[in-house]
C-alpha cells in the first residue's frame, strides 16, 4: 500500500506548512479533514480542492459538495474520490479552498510516495508542523468576547513648535552653562 507525503502551505506563507501522511486509498474528504486538524480550524464552512499543475493553476474540481447548479462539469466529490485515483505525477499538486467567505488557500504538493506504511501511525497523521498558523477567526477567537482593543493617546496640545517636555530640559542647561563661568566672566570652554 503506498503512503503519499503532502506538504500543506498557507499561500501567503511558505515557512507555515503542516506535512500530511496519507494512504492511496484514502479519500480526499480525509485529507480535507486532516489539514483542518493540522490547521486547528472548525469543519463548519464549505471546501473544495482543484487538481493543479507547477504554475498551480486550477484544474478539475473536487468538491465537499455540489454548490452551484451551473457547472459546466460536475465537480468530483470528496467522499467518493480516492487521493490515488487523483494523482498522475510524483510531484501532483493540489488547490485546497477553505470557507468561501474567508477564502482560505492552501498549495499541498505530493513531497514522498513510501510503500511501507508505518504501524504506530494512524492515517491520515500530521507529521511535521512548521511555522505559526493562523487564526481561523482572527485573535478575537483566542482572547474571546471580553478582549477590547487599547488605543495609546498622547497629549499634544503642550508640544508647540516642535518642541515638548525636552525643550524646558534644554533651558535648564543652557542656565547651567552660564552659572559655570567663573569670575572673569570666561566659561569653562575657554580653558
């Protein structure tokens, strides 16, 4: 049985990618689930993967589920599609869309095709994490409904003509210059 190694990129990120092992056999609705786990991201919001070549382009579809009626070719779906059946190259690649609001796009190329299946894995497994992944919801979801954003707030009315606190500073130097000149009216400069 092989095992197929796929790199998941975030699109805007390279350096944020989760490696997905999973069995030919498997089916894509496994893999689609698997990079929302390794993303930790909810399974709330219609999906889709495009077959793709170098240039990723989009290529034939293969949907969660059928959501338009005009296609011009019926997307395959992910329940019924074999993640072997799909790839025809060693370096196959795929568009992963996620959330149609949000749209989040995620580039998974094939990086290893093994024949020995590991026995301590479950597969789908999630086998490297590298980088920070997004919030799927942005930080609000991490701080909860009690965070409020502080805004710093400076007093600027004082600060005429460029200058500020440091220019009442730059007085008082300047007075303790001329308190430095001796008797003979010579500053300490002179000597």
């Amino acid at each position: 049985m092989a095992i197929l190694k796929f790199r998941v990129y975030l699109e805007e990120d390279d350096a944020v990618y989760r490696d997905i092992a999973i069995k030919h056999t498997q089916y894509f609705l496994d893999l689609h689930l698997a990079i929302l786990k390794a993303y930790e991201f909810d399974n709330k919001h219609q999906a889709t993967f495009y077959r793709s070549n170098d240039a990723w382009q989009r290529g034939r579809e293969i949907s969660l589920a059928v959501y338009e009626k005009s296609y011009v070719v019926t997307p395959l779906l992910m329940a019924d599609t074999t993640i072997g059946s799909e790839v025809s190259d060693p370096n196959q690649k795929f568009i992963y869309v996620y959330d149609f609001d949000k749209n989040w796009f995620f580039l998974v190329a094939l990086i290893q095709i093994s024949k020995e299946e590991n026995v301590k894995l479950n597969y789908p497994a999630i086998t490297r994490v590298e980088g920070i992944g997004p919030q799927q919801y942005g930080t609000k979801s991490l701080l909860g409904e009690k965070f409020t954003d502080i805004e710093e707030k400076f007093d600027l009315t004082e600060a005429r003509d460029g200058f500020g606190e440091e220019s009442d500073e730059a007085d008082s130097s300047d007075e303790k210059e001329e308190n430095t000149e001796d008797a003979e009216g010579r500053g300490l400069d002179d000597f």
